[in-house]
C-alpha cells in the first residue's frame, strides 16, 4: 500500500522513514532537483554532520535552490538531526549559530506532515509558509486545512488564523467557516455527458448532485 493509501482513516503523518527523499528524489515533482536530494540518516554520523551543515544553511538562506526544493531538504535535515541528537535543543545546539529550538521544532513538524500534502508543498500549490502552520495542527483537521489552501486559495494569514483556532480547541469547521470557508466544498469540472447525467439522476431521486457524488465516490474508495 502506498504512504497515504486507502484506509478507514488517511494518514495524518509521514509514514516513510525520517530524512528519506520520498518526494525530494520524485523528478515529476522537483525536476533536475531530484538527482541531487540527499537522504539524511539520522544513525549515521556522516550523514547527521551533513544534517546539521544543511541546517545551518537553511537557517541562513543560504542553501540556494528554488524555494520549495530549499524547504523541503531544509525540513528533512531538521528532522533527521533532531532524532539522531534526541531532542529539539540538543539539535538545535548541534547546527550551531542562529539557529533556535523554535526553528527545529516548526521545520520538523513540516517534514512529518503525510505526502499527500509534502507532494503538494514540492509542486508550489501550498507555499512553505503555510506549510508551516498547517504542520501546527494533528489529526484530519491538517488535511483539512491543507485542501483549504488548496481550493480556496487560503492566504497565509488565514491559515495561521485557522491552525491558531484550531489549537485553541475549535472545530475545524467552525475555524474556516470564521475565514468564510466553507469545509468540503469544491469545484469540479465534468464531462458533458457525466454532468446531464448526474443532474438528470439527481432529479429523480430528490437529492443534490453533491450527494450523488460523495456516494460514487465511497463506493469506488470501499473498492480500492
């Protein structure tokens, strides 16, 4: 089964190991940037002195590289160095100079995020910013959040508002509602032939087309 397959519940958090290049190393995803993703092993000493010199750098913006590619190496080395140091501090200590517990901490929340989000940061539909707030929260209120951004085109500040109030204990419907975003709705483009069909079904059977869908939809997902 792949990382974010079918289940009773999708997956919430990154299933793949710690510093793998799942989606840095995918070249539909980051291009020419995928022959140089590096895997940070957090066992190996080697590899966790890279982690804390990738680190250093991203701290500094100065990893050089599209923004999204910087982000996601920068965030894999983050995680990778703080297990194999064992703590945020100890981490952070390890990177040396400016570079805080805070930052460790908001970096590697970002690489524990599932891919079906990562794969969406790496194309540049979610910016890294949001990426970080999204992070903030747990559970499906994440992915939630994260199709948010998507089909509603969420400014970072929105997202920040939402993963704040969701933190605080609000539903996460009730926090996009309070950024007039309604949950679970999106546009969707259909075949001519499909659409009238759907109405036409639709009518007969006195229910919205939406419902028609979601019930398509479960049954095709209880399939797979």
């Amino acid at each position: 089964m792949s990382e974010d397959g079918p289940d009773q519940s999708p997956p919430t958090d990154r299933e793949s190991p710690v510093g793998a290049p799942v989606i840095r190393g995918d070249p539909t995803l980051t291009g020419e940037h995928a022959q140089q993703a590096v895997a940070f092993d957090p066992e190996d000493a080697e590899s966790l002195a890279l982690a804390a010199e990738t680190v250093a750098a991203f701290a500094q913006n100065t990893a050089g590289a599209d923004d999204n590619v910087i982000m996601l190496r920068g965030a894999a080395a983050c995680a990778a160095l703080v297990r194999g140091e064992g703590s945020y501090k100890a981490a952070a200590e390890r990177a040396g100079g400016d570079v805080t517990v805070s930052f460790i901490r908001k970096w590697s929340r970002v690489h524990d995020l599932p891919q079906s989000i990562r794969r969406h940061v790496a194309r540049g539909d979610i910016a890294p910013t949001a990426a970080k707030h999204i992070a903030r929260v747990s559970g499906e209120a994440r992915l939630h959040l994260a199709w948010a951004v998507l089909d509603h085109d969420l400014t970072v500040r929105q997202v920040r508002s939402v993963a704040s109030a969701v933190n605080d204990g609000t539903d996460i419907e009730r926090a996009l509602t309070q950024e007039g975003i309604p949950l679970g709705e999106l546009v969707v483009q259909l075949p001519a032939d499909v659409y009238c069909e759907l109405r036409r079904r639709a009518s007969l059977d006195d229910a919205p087309p939406g419902e028609l869908i979601a019930d398509a939809l479960l049954a095709q997902f209880d399939e797979s």
